[in-house]
C-alpha cells in the first residue's frame, strides 16, 4: 500500500496472505517472468484522504485486511486470463 502527501510518501506492506494469493494467482495464470508478473499489476485510481502520508498508507492498509479476510486467487486467475484474451 502506498500513499503521498504534503508530508511526503509512505508505503505499508499488506499481511502475507495477500502476497501469497498473488504469487499463487501469478503462477497458475502462467506468469513466471517477473515482465510477465509487473506488467499484470494495476494500481487504483489516487483518492485523496486526509492525514499523512503515512497515516493514510495504514489506514487504507487496515481497511483492506478487514474487507478481504478470504482472498479468492483463482477469481484473479480468470480475471487475468480474461485481459489475455
């Protein structure tokens, strides 16, 4: 997660389930190259918030852990093989 400001930027990382579910979707969609793998990544429009950069960065990093407690990875497997097709 990542965010800038005034302040200047903040990132924070998500919990390891998160990355796991990507890794495991990056592989089963055949993106073995890290080319393959960046260029599949999208980034959500900016949304400004108030608070730092840092303060920001975690909240929003908060907010996603608890909205996605079950991450569906083959849900994102179709989605990339979709955007392939």
């Amino acid at each position: 997660m990542r965010a800038r400001g005034e302040g200047g930027r903040a990132s924070v990382q998500l919990p390891e389930r998160f990355q796991e579910a990507i890794d495991q979707a990056a592989m089963a969609a055949g993106l073995i190259g890290s080319d393959d793998y960046t260029a599949a990544l999208h980034w959500s429009e900016a949304v400004e918030r108030d608070g730092t950069a840092k303060s920001v960065a975690a909240a929003v990093a908060a907010e996603l852990d608890q909205q996605y407690v079950t991450l569906d990875w083959r849900a994102t497997v179709a989605s990339l093989r979709n955007e392939g097709a």
